[in-house]
C-alpha cells in the first residue's frame, strides 16, 4: 500500500520543486554525475574492449607476473573510488548547503 502524503505536504514540495534552487540543485547534480558516468562507462569499455581485441596488448608484462590487463583492471577499481570520494566532496561542498536550505524551508512550511 502507498504512503498517503498529507495536502500539506504536498503543496510545499510542488511550491519547492518550482523554485530556482529546486532546479540549480537538479542542473548541479547532473552536470556532475553526467559526464562523470559517460567518462566511466567509456573507460570500462575501452578496457572490455581491449580484453576482447587486443589480447597481445593485454598479456604484456610490466613487472614480474603484472599484465597490462591486471593494471587495467585494478584502475577500474582505483577508479570507482575516486569518483566516489570527488562525489561526496562535491555534493558536501556544493549540494548539500542547498539540499539542507529547502529541507529546512519544507520542515518549516509543513509543521506550520
């Protein structure tokens, strides 16, 4: 069964929603997680790919028993990470101040 949402409520999220900040907190998000997803999805296929077609490539030795491959795959790893921790520095430094200022203003308006 769906949560029943009161009239209150819902009038001050659609009033929020409508504002500029709504939608500056919108555009910030995907400005970030856009490119940031095609630039992860290009590198994860380039090394897929590369697996696939450029095996040579792949099983030279860098050091020891390292490939080419286990330095690709472990960077899809370093990578993951990365990109995780440059989210959050992101979102703290530039969405949250935003998210926290519409939350208040919500929390205000519907406890009135």
């Amino acid at each position: 069964m769906a949560e029943r949402i009161p009239p209150k409520a819902h009038a001050a999220y659609q009033r929020i929603h409508a504002t500029d900040e709504f939608a500056e907190l919108k555009r910030s998000y995907l400005r970030f997680v856009v490119p940031l997803t095609v630039a992860f999805m290009t590198w994860y296929l380039l090394y897929v790919l590369m697996s696939n077609y450029a095996g040579d490539f792949m099983a030279h030795k860098v050091a020891g028993n390292i490939n080419v491959a286990l330095i690709f795959g472990l960077l899809q790893f370093v990578s993951t990470f990365a990109i995780a921790i440059w989210y959050a520095r992101f979102a703290a430094r530039r969405m949250d101040p935003i998210a926290d200022r519409l939350r208040a203003e919500y929390d205000e308006e519907i406890t009135r």
